[in-house]
C-alpha cells in the first residue's frame, strides 16, 4: 500500500476539457465484388492512379488542420491533457508495472520508472503538452516464431516511453472502440480469442462453408504510416496528440548499436500498436460489412465464411485489391486460402466437417505445445520429476484453458499419454545403468526375474518408457500424486464451470 501510494503522488493533476470529439467524418468510397456495378467513381481518375498511396499523403496532417477552422466541440482540443490527467496516468502506470516486461534501450526497468517519474515527471509533462518531447529508439528484439518458421521482429520501448503509450492508449480506446465492427476480437476490451472462435464456428453451422482464410505479410512491419495517421485523424482534433502519435511512429529502431530510421511499420511491443492495428483495419471491417459478408477478425488474422468456393475466390480476389489500393497492404501468398474450414485452423483451433460443427484442437497447436514441452524435460533429466512437473504445471494449466472450448477429447487423451511417457523417459535416463534400472523396478513391483530381463533388453529410453514394465513400475497414480495434472480431467472440470 505504501508503494502503492507513493506511486500516486508522483502525477501531477492537469485541467483539461471534458472529453474527445466523437463525431465522425464522411468515409470514401470502397471497391465492389466482381460482379458488382464496379467501383463507385469518388475521386478523380487522375489521383485513382496515384501511385504509392500519395491520396493518402499528410491527409492526417489536412484533417487535424482544418479541425481549427471548422466548427468542433470545444473539447475537441483537449485530448492530451486528458492524456496527463493524474487519474489517467495513475492507472497507466499501475498497468505498466503489472505488465513488467523487459528494458528499453536506456537500460530502465520498470522498478526504476517510479522514482524517475518522482524527479522528471513534471519536465515531462511539460515537453509533451508543449509539443517538444521525442521518444526514444525502440530496442530490436527477435522471438522465434512456431515451429521455426523464422524470427518475429519485436520493437521494446523504454519504460516511460511505455507509461506514456499506455496512457495515450486509455484516453483514444473510448474514442474508436464503440466505432468499430462486431466482429473484430483482438486487442479491444471485453473481447478475446474464444468470442472469434465461436462466431467463426456460427457461420459455419449457418451454411457458409467455405472460407476465405487471409494473412496479412509482415503486418505490424508494413504498416504505411500516412494511412494509418489519416484515420487516427478522423476522430482525433488534437493537433498535439497527433504529433506525438505520429513521432511514436517513426521513432527509430536500435540494433547492434546503431539506430535505424523507421518509415513504416508500427513494431509489435509497444502498448499502443494494438489500437493503432485496429483503427486501420477498421476499414477492412467496415468494407466487408457493407458487402454484407460473414467474418472474424483477430488481429491481422481474418476469415471470411461464404458459401461456395467460386464465390470465395471472388473475395480473395476484391479484397487483396481493396487492402492494396487503400491500406497500401499485402496478403501472404504462402498462408492465404479458399478452402474448407476442417481443413483450416483459426486462432489454434480447428473445426470438424459436421453440419453442426465442434471445434477441437488444430494438430498444430498440439506441436507447439510439445515443443515447449520437450524444451522443459530436457532441461529436467538431471533434476527430480516431481520439480520438472512443477515446471510443467503453469504451462499445461494455461494451455488446456485456452482450449476448453473444445468438444472433441482426442487431443488431451492423447496428450496426457505422450507427457507420462515423457516423464516415464526421464526417469528411465536417470536411473542410468541396468543394475539401477533393475533394483528400481523391484523396489516399485516388479517382479525380479521380469525387472532384470527389462533392464538388460538393450532398447532404447523413449521405448522402454511406453513398455509395460515401466507402465506398471511408474502408474498414472503415482505421477498425480507429484503433482501431475491430466489435461482431459481439467477440461472435463473447465466445461463443467462453464
């Protein structure tokens, strides 16, 4: 509470207005479906054929400016100090320090960020509302994708440059959240993984059954950031917020020493990148509903249900264009797909091909999972099972809470089998030579003639874990009794609690 407290009084109280603008300007036109009267003429053939996205050009910085001239509510100024309003930056800072996370490119931990904040906070405040603060560099970090399928590019800012995006991210969510379509779940509150999941299997079982699966190339890497700050600038009037978003764009990136300029792009780790994802694929939503096609969007990852497979290409097709031609986005040619949705998967689960469909877990989920596993036992052969177990605990715990939804078992059955093996492997390796391997099994029941001849067999660990011997000598008794949890129990008890 102390810690809490002082954490409080390092704020400073700002009067601003009473809140944002929430008016809404008149959209552009969009692209039809082939098949459709073709595309409605809004602009100029001349600046249609603009190449590189050049209508899109300082469009952020025309819309904020004519904000002054134009007839707003008097509020409409005042979302920065909104943002270094003392309630605002408590909260902010309190998320910060609950997210933790690792340092920036000045080294500053968040434990550190109270007391910086306790010296700088006012000097801060008044460089941000007087237009002058720069972010710092963002540090480059790398985190393997599954299945090894290369590196995903992370960008960590600093602590403060967090605290500040965060604080920025609660003044805007009220702003663009109640704007946005039904069916986008990533990133908003109140909304998850499990709500895309459920409305995708809905339109499924309502007839539409094919999909239109789309992956957008390097996303949050080729964000075009004139488009992203023209919509940003829709409903944000605040010329100085405004500013600050678009120096947090293009904030560089530092790597082995060296800062790089960015120019598009809004790297993954930052608190504001999701909102920011959001409000420009906002139109892709917007674009689909007023095609009155049925779809579910997680992020960068949108499928979209139709009923044939023809008419799916068609989409595939209009929408690759549509996501070039105004967001200045690709789609991944190696991950998109017009196909069947057993045969796909969405957000780790998969569907089965039944007219009522049940949704289980998608194979590939289940070999990251194994991965992660094997990672934890490898580091365990030389440790007790009973401490490996604890390691694997928090993992499996998560992992079948995250697919409790599904209703096909197979997978936990299955998995449950593969982890005792594994642990049943471990103990096999430590046990070492086949005298030990002989006395152990003896001691846990074997009988001695049978416990000798298993120990001598001249077969391998993984075999010899999934034989009788060791089947009978370690039961799936004994390893509850360390602490080992069956994933299919816990999904029964999860779906019981549903």
């Amino acid at each position: 509470m102390r810690r809490q407290k002082s954490a409080e009084g390092i704020v400073a109280a700002a009067h601003g207005g009473e809140g944002p603008n929430m008016e809404e300007e008149e959209g552009t036109g969009t692209l039809r479906d082939e098949g459709d009267a073709g595309r409605r003429a809004e602009m100029p053939e001349d600046t249609r054929r603009a190449a590189g996205g050049t209508r899109e050009r300082k469009g952020w910085e025309r819309q904020a400016s004519a904000a002054e001239t134009e007839k707003t509510r008097p509020e409409a100024q005042t979302l920065l100090e909104k943002v270094v309003r003392r309630e605002n930056l408590t909260r902010a800072l309190r998320r910060v320090r609950s997210n933790k996370g690792a340092p920036g490119i000045d080294g500053m931990t968040v434990e550190e960020l109270t007391p910086y904040l306790k010296e700088n906070w006012p000097r801060t405040r008044e460089a941000i509302l007087s237009g002058t603060y720069e972010p710092q560099p963002v540090r480059r970090a790398e985190i393997p994708k599954p299945e090894g399928k290369g590196m995903r590019q992370l960008g960590i800012p600093t602590a403060l440059d967090r605290f500040i995006q965060q604080a920025i991210l609660q003044v805007l969510t009220p702003v663009f959240d109640p704007h946005m379509s039904e069916s986008s779940f990533g990133f908003r509150p109140g909304r998850g993984s499990h709500q895309a999941v459920k409305v995708a299997r809905r339109h499924v079982e309502s007839g539409h059954r094919w999909v239109v699966d789309i992956d957008l190339e390097k996303f949050f890497d080729r964000v075009n950031h004139d488009v992203l700050m023209a919509r940003v600038a829709r409903r944000v009037k605040d010329k100085r917020l405004l500013r600050l978003i678009g120096r947090y764009l293009k904030a560089g990136i530092m790597a082995e020493g060296v800062v790089q300029a960015r120019e598009e792009g809004t790297p993954q780790g930052g608190p504001l990148s999701p909102l920011l994802s959001n409000i420009l694929l906002d139109d892709l939503d917007k674009e689909l509903e007023r095609r009155s096609r049925r779809f579910s969007r997680y992020a960068d990852d949108c499928n979209i249900y139709v009923r044939s497979k023809g008419a799916g290409e068609r989409v595939m097709k209009t929408i690759t264009r549509f996501l070039w031609k105004r967001l200045r986005l690709k789609i991944n040619q190696s991950k998109r797909a017009v196909d069947r949705p057993w045969k796909r998967k969405f957000l780790g689960y998969a569907m089965t091909w039944h007219k009522t469909p049940k949704l289980k877990v998608a194979p590939d989920s289940v070999r990251r999972v194994k991965a992660r596993i094997c990672e934890i036992t490898r580091r365990g052969r030389g440790q007790s099972l009973r401490r490996v177990i604890g390691e694997l605990k928090p993992l499996l715990r998560g992992w079948v809470n995250y697919f409790r939804m599904a209703s096909v078992k197979r997978a936990f059955e299955e998995l449950d089998e593969w982890i005792r093996r594994k642990l049943r492997c471990i103990l096999w390796r430590q046990w070492k030579k086949p005298r030990t391997r002989a006395r152990k099994l003896v001691a846990r029941g074997i009988e001695k003639t049978r416990a000798y001849t298993s120990a001598n067999n001249g077969r391998g660990p993984w075999w010899n874990a999934g034989a009788s011997h060791m089947n009978i000598a370690v039961p799936v008794k004994w390893l509850t009794q360390q602490g080992l949890m069956s994933l299919l129990e816990e999904h029964r008890r999860l779906q019981c609690l549903a």
